[in-house]
C-alpha cells in the first residue's frame, strides 16, 4: 500500500508541476464563473521573494509595509524554496504542490482502507481532476495548504480514531498547527471536527477526553508563538489587520462582495459548474453513505463530520469565494468513492474508465468551467508588456496606471513600482486600515508634494511600528486626466505604463505623439504604451526572470 500511495503522490505532483511551471504568476481565474482574478498570488509570491531575497521570515512583507493579513507559512515555504532553487513560477508555487500531491495519496490510502484499491484510485483520480484542485493547489496560494493540512490532520484520526499512538497524536497536531499558520481561524476546522467525532463517534471507536484536549493542546502550542511574537512586537498592526480586518471585519462583517447572489447559492452554483463529475458521483454514493451513518461506522460518521464542517464554515464566513470550496474536494472524493456501489465488484473498472474519460475530456477542454488547463499563459493581458518593460533593465521607478495587472508588476525585478488608480482615497474602516493617513495611499497633490509631506507620514508608521517610509505613495488615487497629466510633469525619472483611450490615460489617444521634454512614448502593444523618462537611471542586474 505504501508503494501505491508514492505512486499516486507522483502522478498527481507531476499534474500539478506541468500547471504551476507553465502559468504565469497570477495567471489563472481563482472563480472562472465570475472570472475573479488570482491577486492573492501575487500578495503572497511578493512576501516570499522579499523572504527569499532580506529574510525576514516571521513577518511577511508586501511593497514595503507589513503584510499581516495571514500567517507566514505559505510565504516562508515559498521563500525558502525560492531561495533554494531561485526565484520562479514552480519554486514559488512547489511546496503547495508538493503537499498538495501528498495529501492526495492520503485520499488514496483513505478511500482504499474504506473500500477497496479500485475506490482508492477513483477518489484520488476525482481530486486529480477538479477544476478547483487542479487551479488552487498549482499556486502560490493559501487555500491548497490548508486543504492538504486538513487531509493530513483528518487523515490521522482516521487511521488512529483513539489517537493512541506517537504518529496520529503528532500528526494530528502537526497538521493542526501548520492549518493555523497558513489561514488562521480556518484552521481549526480539524480541531472542530475532532470535538464534534469525540461526541458523535460509536463509544469504541471515540478517543478518550484527555487524548482530545491533549491534541488540541498541543496543536495551539505549536501555532502560538508566531501570534505571540507579532502581539509582542507588531501588536498594533497585527491587531488592526490580522484580528481586525481580516476575521472580524470580513469573516464578522458585511464585506464588499465579487457577486450578489444567496450566499447558499453562490457556493451550490460554484460546485455544480466547476466539479458536476466529482457532484454526480458523490450523489449516487449518498444513499449507501447514510446506510453506513445509520449504523454509526466510525468512518462514516467521520466523513460526514469532515464535509459538514466545512460546508458550515463558508455558509457563516461573510465574505464569498469559490476556493473556500476546496476542502470539500478531497473529502468529497472520498465519499464519491468509497462509498459509491460502481467503484466496487465488477463495475469498479467501468468506474475507473469513466473517471479516466472524464479527466480527458476536462483536458481536452481547458476553457471551460470544469475545465483542465495544461498550457501555457496568463489571464493577465498586460503581464507580457511588464515583462518587456522590466527586461529594458532600467532603473527608474514604473508608475502604473489605471491598469488590471492583479499586482503582478509587483513580483518582478523592477526598482520600484507604484500604482495610479481613477477614483477617491478609500476612507478608513474596518475592511482595511488607515492607509491613507500613513502616506500609503494617496490623491494626487499629496503625491507631488511627497517631500512635504514625507516627515508627518514617516511618523505615522513609526507609530504604527514601520520604521521604513518604502510603502509611502505605493497607491495613488486621481480624479481626472489632468491629475495624471501632473503626475507625467512632476515626475521626471519616472516611467509610465498606460493604457490606450485619452480619458483614462490623460492623453488623446495612443497614436498622438507624446513626446516632452521629459518623456518619450513607446507604443508596446494595441492596448497599452510606455512613458519612458529621458533620464534612464543605470540598473542593477536581475536576480530573477522578468517572465514569471
């Protein structure tokens, strides 16, 4: 069975490490339905490159301001990779992969212990071939680790209900602790599934109560000293952005969302387009799943613990988004197989050719919904031109304007980069902090007069624990084309990247000529054309590759 479980662990690391080498940073849609971008990738491949590049590896960092909307693992893992085997698209995004692929042949291993070897191979080949998986556990993103901790923990009291021996009580915990530094409150979603299987479980099959509160113990005391340390020494910000915004203001609040439909709705809808294969197969397996809860198997009533858990979560967590579906893919999986009538027997190998059908034909259609995308290439239009650009080598710093790049400019070796948004300085509140008053974000004749005002901004991070002023100015919002205008002649060394069409880029189109005494324009596509300063400040060579 070990042998089976590394073989399975390798097919789907080698499915998961063609897409992570092969798709640009940011480059794929995390809810193709709604077509919501992969910004987050960006966030988190930006703290790992400043970790792999100045360490710093307890605090992540993004365009120089305190990053402390998660915790650090998936930054840190991503750093260290990075540094290991340099700056890329696959070392950024390999110990996702990596654990993602692991967690896999733990599906495996479940489902074959339920069933059969037949039902192993279908629920690991289900997982293989979700859309949702496939996407979420090839990037530089939170939600594939935390679905491969919750696998593992999950896994662990499966294979040892009474969490006896050395192996499950750690590995419980491990895999716990790792959930929490990864994704904070979500990851106690095993810890909710152990209390609830503690009460719910047949008696023989239940850990004793001490055996419980030691696993929860333990799992806390592992994760709690990075929460501590950023108390300690980052206690404002931490406070304000981890506690603050991020679980009270959109897990507790009424955020701003991508989509107005019923919360139950949105998810159902998101299941049926992204995975109908894994949905119809775990509906045929329902009847024979509450035949086995009836009857109070351990597994089972485990199982349905695991999809409940989840299920609820992201009915209550305010703030919508299809990748909070992604733990209930593998455990899913499990319950489309092993429980399913077609996976046992002599049907069983009509339901491996099915399976096996269904993943070619996601493959042969990577545009769809449902589909598996194999190629190469980005959903960000403009990532082709920021590469061009950052390959010019120069050392100016790049204003970007009015331009949809999910942060991507951010992850390349370019000097410096800021971003020129059409619309008013957001106000303070709980959906994030006060970044305006820190100098963060600011409208456009605050942004020319920034040597004024630079002293009055150094010390508002100061009191907020910053003692650098690199984050000042990284946003700046304009209400006109003239504002853009006088951003062009009050910042000689600066390079413009803007888009074509008079109103928004503040010139009359891209074919006028542009040409001052400052700048000069390149035209670098149909869409889009520099603003190169006259001045090109010397730069430094590149430690990584402009085309991640």
């Amino acid at each position: 069975m070990r042998l089976a479980f590394c073989a399975v662990a390798l097919v789907a690391l080698a499915c998961l490490v063609v897409r992570a080498g092969r798709l640009g940073m940011a480059g794929d849609y995390i809810d193709p339905f709604s077509r919501l971008g992969a910004q987050d990738e960006s966030l988190y491949a930006h703290s790992a490159i400043q970790m792999a590049e100045h360490g710093g590896w307890l605090t992540p960092m993004f365009m120089g301001r305190y990053g402390l909307y998660k915790p650090p693992l998936l930054a840190a893992a991503a750093g260290l990779s990075a540094r290991i085997l340099g700056v890329s698209r696959l070392a950024l995004r390999l110990p996702v992969a990596l654990l993602a692929a692991l967690a896999v042949g733990l599906i495996f291993w479940w489902a074959a212990e339920v069933q059969s070897w037949q039902a192993g191979v279908c629920a690991a080949a289900l997982v293989v071939s979700s859309h949702l998986w496939h996407t979420l556990a090839s990037m530089c993103l939170t939600d594939g680790l935390l679905a491969a901790f919750y696998v593992a923990a999950l896994y662990c009291l499966f294979a040892d209900p009474w969490l006896e021996s050395y192996w499950a009580l750690g590995g419980f915990a491990g895999a716990v602790a790792a959930s929490l530094l990864t994704k904070s409150v979500a990851g106690l979603m095993p810890l909710a599934v152990l209390g609830l299987y503690w009460v719910l479980a047949p008696g023989k099959y239940r850990p004793r109560f001490w055996r419980v509160a030691a696993a929860g113990g333990l799992s806390l005391a592992l994760a709690a000293p990075w929460f501590l340390y950023q108390l300690a020494v980052h206690g404002r910000w931490f406070w304000a952005e981890h506690v603050g915004v991020e679980i009270l203001g959109f897990g507790a609040g009424a955020p701003p969302q991508t989509s107005q439909e019923n919360q139950a709705l949105f998810y159902l809808t998101r299941a049926a387009l992204l995975d109908p294969v894994l949905l119809a197969a775990a509906a045929v397996a329902l009847p024979a799943f509450a035949k086995e809860l009836r009857r109070r198997s351990a597994p089972a009533v485990l199982l349905a613990l695991a999809l409940a858990l989840p299920t609820a979560a992201i009915l209550l967590w305010q703030y919508r988004n299809a990748s909070y579906l992604l733990p209930l893919v593998p455990m899913g999986a499990i319950l489309a197989a092993a429980y399913n009538p077609l996976c046992c027997g002599r049907t069983a190998k009509w339901m491996l050719a099915l399976v096996a059908a269904a993943f070619v034909a996601k493959a042969a259609m990577p545009a769809a919904t449902w589909g598996l995308p194999f190629g190469a290439g980005t959903s960000v239009a403009v990532a082709p031109v920021l590469s061009t650009y950052c390959e010019r080598g120069r050392g100016n710093e790049l204003i970007v304007v009015d331009t949809p790049d999910e942060m991507y400019a951010s992850l390349l070796p370019i000097p410096r980069v800021r971003y020129v948004l059409t619309g008013q300085v957001p106000t303070p509140g709980k959906y994030g902090l006060d970044f305006p008053s820190m100098g963060i974000m600011l409208d456009a004749p605050a942004f020319i007069d920034l040597p004024h005002g630079m002293p009055h901004f150094r010390q508002r991070l100061h009191e907020w624990g910053l003692e650098s002023a690199e984050a000042v100015g990284t946003v700046v919002f304009v209400s006109s084309p003239e504002d853009i205008g006088l951003l062009i002649a009050t910042h000689a060394d600066s390079d413009f990247l803007l888009p074509c069409g008079g109103a928004r880029a503040g010139m009359s189109a891209c074919a006028t000529n542009t040409n001052t005494a400052t700048h000069y324009s390149v035209m670098v596509s149909a869409d889009y054309f520099l603003l190169l300063a006259r001045h090109a400040l010397p730069g430094t060579p590149a430690r990584w590759s402009c085309r991640l």
